[in-house]
C-alpha cells in the first residue's frame, strides 16, 4: 500500500528571511498570495504555521466550551433597542 502523504519540501531562505514554497505546497495548504500568516515555535523548537484565518478558528474552538451561546452582538443590539423604545 502506497503512502498518501506527499513528501517534504526543501524552501530556502531568500532575502530578509523571506521564505518561497512552491505552488504545489501553496496549494496543499490552501493558502493564497496576499494571506496573513501567525508563525509560532514550540517548546521543542517546532514551526507551527497557520493563516489568521485558521488562528481566529482555532482559538474560537479552544473558547467553545467557555461560552454559554450567548452572543455579545446580538445581546447589545437588543439593549441598544430597548434604550430607543425608552426614549
């Protein structure tokens, strides 16, 4: 059986530390020219990379469970409305 893991990319580092992946590894990732992307380095000295777009869904998945459903927004358009009808 045929491993279905596309094998590692070599990049090197351009000018200013610039990093250029190739359009194929671009597409595997889904990542567009113009994307926001959040590095981070772990505690064994790992790259972890993720556009904004990815970061702002994990980290509303890590708060789920801390939520109650409520949303804020909608909570204060409400109060914004009952203000106007007292007025």
């Amino acid at each position: 059986m045929a491993n279905s893991t596309p094998p590692p990319e070599t990049v090197a580092l351009g000018p200013g530390g610039q990093l250029h992946l190739s359009d194929a590894l671009l597409h595997r990732l889904g990542w567009h020219e113009g994307d926001r992307v959040v590095l981070s380095v772990d505690e064994s000295g790992g790259l972890r990379a993720l556009t904004i777009r990815e970061a702002v869904s994990a980290l509303r998945g890590m708060l789920k469970p801390y939520g109650d459903g409520r949303s804020v927004a909608d909570e204060l358009i409400e109060e914004r409305r009952r203000e106007a009808e007292r007025e």
